[in-house]
C-alpha cells in the first residue's frame, strides 16, 4: 500500500476510502462493485438527478469511465517514463459533451467493464520499478502507482454518492 502522502492532496480522501490492499485487488474489487450497482439499475434511476443541476447517474457512470481513460493513459504514459507534462482536463465540461443520458444504462455499464478491464491489464503488466515512475499532471506530481489507487478510490467515491444520494433520494 502506498504511503498516503504520495498522493496529491486532493485525492487523498479517495485513497483513504479504500483502505488497505494492492492496487490490482482493489481495481478487481471496486470494478465488481461498479458492476454490481449497474445491475440492479433501472433506465428512470439512470436519469434520476437529486438535486437541480446535478449530474445524472449516467452521467456520473460517465464521468467514472472519462475519468478512468484519463487516468490510466497517465499512468501509462508515467512508466513509459515519458516525462512531457500532461494537462489537466475540466470534468465539468466533458459531462454535457458526453450525451450520457442518450445511453442505456447497458450501454454505460458495458463501456466501464472493458475499460476497467484494460486498466487492470495495464497495471498487472507493470514491474514494480515502474510503479515508482513518476510524471507530472495538471501541475501535480504523481507516481503510477498513485494514479493505480486514485483510479480505484475515484470509483469507489462515485458509486457512494449515487448509492446515499441518488439512489436514497428516489421516491
């Protein structure tokens, strides 16, 4: 496990949420989780937001599969040890160019298990010296093996916001 204070501030109570484990396990666990959540999903809990101006859950599922693409291609990138800095990207405007609320919930939770699926590829490829690579992202520093435990706590995160605040907020 890493050592928290490897990861970016702003990540850290992600990580925190995982407790402890190895970066594969955790993706193979908070992955099945994902997927178990999807499949007791209706189309109306997909479109469901709990608050004007919130994303949907599908746009949430959205963000997730976005966020983890993104991710991991830093990760790769990182042990590649291609040390060009990569820019950040604005979440807020990849919802809405998404269209995710056209997709079926199928669809999305399709799209996440593959993705999910090269991620874990990716990082059970890695040697160790590898996972200690570091680059530089939206201005921060960062290990793989930082971004394998964000990717994770970062899904983790979402899947309880649409369990206590989606799903709760159903009537």
């Amino acid at each position: 496990m890493i050592a928290i204070e490897e990861i970016p501030l702003y990540y850290q109570a992600y990580v925190k949420a995982l407790g402890q484990g190895e970066i594969v396990p955790l993706l193979l666990k908070t992955g099945d989780e994902c997927i178990e959540l999807g499949k007791n999903l209706t189309e109306a809990q997909g479109a469901y937001r709990y608050a004007e101006g919130k994303w949907s859950v599908k746009e949430v599922l959205q963000h997730i599969i976005d966020s983890e693409r993104i991710f991991a291609y830093r990760a790769l990138r990182f042990a590649r040890n291609d040390q060009t800095e990569i820019p950040g990207f604005e979440q807020n405007d990849y919802v809405p160019a998404s269209a995710a609320d056209r997709r079926s919930i199928h669809s999305l939770m399709r799209e996440f298990t593959n993705v999910r699926a090269t991620t874990v590829d990716l990082f059970t490829s890695l040697t160790d010296e590898m996972k200690l690579r570091k680059g530089i992202s939206n201005g921060v520093e960062m290990s793989v093996e930082a971004l394998g435990y964000i990717i994770s706590g970062h899904l983790k995160h979402h899947v309880n916001i649409i369990y206590e605040r989606h799903l709760k907020g159903l009537p």
